[in-house]
C-alpha cells in the first residue's frame, strides 16, 4: 500500500506528492503497530526492535519542468543500473553449468516484476534505453 501511494526509491524509502502525507503517516502507523504485534510474538528474538524500523517519506513536487525532468532522469539511472544488475546476473549463472536454469528464468521475472511495479512513470516501457536492456534480458532468459 505504502508503494502506492508514492515512487519507491528503497525498502522503506518513498517519494511522494505531500497532498498524500496524511493518509500516508495513518499507513506508517499502521505497519509499526503490525510490527509491534509481530514482535510480541517473536519468542526466538529474530526481528528487530520497533524503534529500529525507519520509513522515510521525501515530500517532492516539481516547481518547474526542469525539476521534473531531473527527477526521472534519476530514476532512469535507477532502473537502468538494476536492469544491468540483472543481466550481469544473468551471464554469471549461464556460465555456472550446475545452475538450473528454470530457477535462474524464474528468479529473473521474479525481479522483473519487482521493478515493474516501481516503475511509476512507465520508463520501462516509453525509454529506448531501458526496452533495449529489458529484450535483452528476455533473450537470455529463453
């Protein structure tokens, strides 16, 4: 949900219109008090103290064109460097002998499919760039 609401830039890092800070702050509450209860019933003290859960929320809106421009060139840099991140390790795994290569197809779109749902602004799909590194991947994953 949290993901919805804005551009996910980390794990618990979103960019987002301040227009949704509220409804976004009763989001963050409720994943801590989630957390919270979780951790109630942590008996083998695996998950980390609730205080140590950090979500941070950058508020953006654009002033000018410019602004805008620069914010999704950053997050083409983004995409391209994980889109480059997968093919590498795509390559890495080919050359492994021992690798199953089912596994390796279904961990790829696996990760694909991750990236595609941060993909606010549909770069994927509009920038020649990222189409070119993304048919790649799909030749090397048949």
């Amino acid at each position: 949900m949290l993901r919805g609401l804005g551009y996910l830039v980390g794990y618990s890092v979103i960019i987002t219109n301040s227009d949704n800070l509220k409804l976004i702050y009763e989001v963050v509450g409720r994943i801590k008090d989630t957390y919270c209860k979780l951790k109630e019933r942590d008996k083998c003290n695996v998950l980390l103290s609730p205080s140590r859960i950090k979500i941070g929320v950058i508020r953006f809106r654009p002033a000018t064109r410019e602004d805008m421009q620069t914010l999704i060139s950053m997050f083409k840099e983004y995409l391209k460097e994980s889109l480059l991140t997968i093919k590498q390790y795509i390559v890495r795994n080919l050359m492994d002998e021992s690798k199953d290569l089912r596994e390796i197809n279904v961990k790829v779109q696996e990760m694909l499919r991750k990236l595609r749902e941060q993909d606010k602004y549909k770069l994927l799909e509009s920038d020649k760039e990222l189409r070119k590194l993304l048919l790649l991947i799909d030749v090397l994953t048949i």
